[in-house]
C-alpha cells in the first residue's frame, strides 16, 4: 500500500472531494502509537461496513501474517466485513473529510496506531455515535 503522512492531502484515487490522509502506514515510516478509545473502535466497525472506493485487489497488512483481517461491524455488529481493498471516509465537525484505508481499524486494534485526534473525531460522528472528546492518548 502506499505510505501517505497523516493530514497530508489525499491523492491516492481521483475525488472530486478535497480530503486528507489517515492510516495509510507503512514499515518504513515511524507512526503515532497510543490508547485509542473504544468508542473510535465501535465506529470504525460500523463505517468498515459503510465503505468507500472498493479497489479490485487486497492489501495484507505489512506489519504481521494476518492473511485477510477481518471484523464484524456494521450497524448491528454482525456483518463479517474483509479489510484491505476499500476505503472509509468521514467529514469532520469543520467540513474537512479524512480518507483511510479500512485497515486502519486492524492497524489501531493489531498494532496500537492512534489516528489524529480530528479524525476519530469524525469517525465517531459519522457513525452516529454522538460527539466526545478527548478519543486518543498518543504515546
């Protein structure tokens, strides 16, 4: 997958949106590790379900052997969602929209990534979770 710097214009697929990046990590760069709140967690198995721009081919994780992550999300928390080919995306209080790969969600609760403040922001928005404050403790 390719390595975008978190809040950095995105430009992985033609929008007609203006959006910023998240999650999209790679072994050679260095990310933010931290606690995120589970509130983010339940959101993004919602919005993982709700994706968007589904790719044709799979992305495995580059941090371990997970061979297809995979969660049960969606509004009902039943629904077997496959992570690595789809993207989610969330509009902030502010306007601004975030893209992330859906294996953000496997890179939070597999390897301890903490998404920038504003996006789990979003993302608990977006899913219809109320608004909070105060989602993630970087390390």
């Amino acid at each position: 997958m390719t390595y975008y710097p978190d809040l950095s214009p995105y430009s992985y697929d033609e929008s007609s949106r203006e959006m910023l990046n998240v999650g999209w990590l790679s072994p050679e760069h260095d990310y933010t590790r931290g606690v995120v709140d589970e509130r983010v967690v339940e959101a993004l198995k919602i919005l993982c379900a709700a994706y968007e721009n589904q790719m044709r081919g799979i992305h495995h994780c580059e941090f371990c052997d997970a061979d297809r992550p995979f969660v049960f999300g969606g509004t009902t928390g039943d629904t077997k969602v496959l992570l690595g080919s789809a993207e989610i995306r969330v509009e902030g209080a502010d306007g601004t929209c975030y893209a992330a790969p859906d294996l953000v969600l496997h890179y939070i609760t597999g390897h301890h990534y903490c998404p920038p403040e504003e996006f789990c922001q979003a993302a608990v928005r977006a899913a219809g979770l109320g608004t909070v404050s105060e989602l993630t403790l970087a390390e």
